[in-house]
C-alpha cells in the first residue's frame, strides 16, 4: 500500500486523515507537544492532499 502522500485517492488518504486525528489528539492528552506538533504538521498535509483529491475527482 502507497504512502498517503504519495496517494491521489481522496478514500486512500481519508483513513490515514483519521488515525492522523486520533494520534494528535492523545499526543495533546498525554502533553507531549512536540509529538502532537509533528502529528498536527503531517495532518494538515494529508488533509490538503485529500481536499486536492476530491477536487480532481468531481472535474
């Protein structure tokens, strides 16, 4: 299976979107905010790659 960021399926990278979510949200629980950082960069990415997706999809 592709890496999210190397996916143009906007299903694909939905899932990886998800568990992006949760890992941000138990980094910012258990406050470690370097980890929950990281997880937030690496989440706005996806969720860019995913909106990017959709958008080819509906042309």
């Amino acid at each position: 299976m592709k890496h999210w960021s190397q996916s143009t399926d906007f299903q694909h990278i939905s899932i990886p979107v998800a568990s992006l979510k949760q890992k941000v949200e138990r980094a910012y629980y258990k406050c470690r905010d370097g980890d929950a950082a990281e997880a937030q960069d690496d989440l706005l990415s996806a969720e860019c790659r995913m909106r990017q997706a959709k958008r080819r999809k509906q042309k």
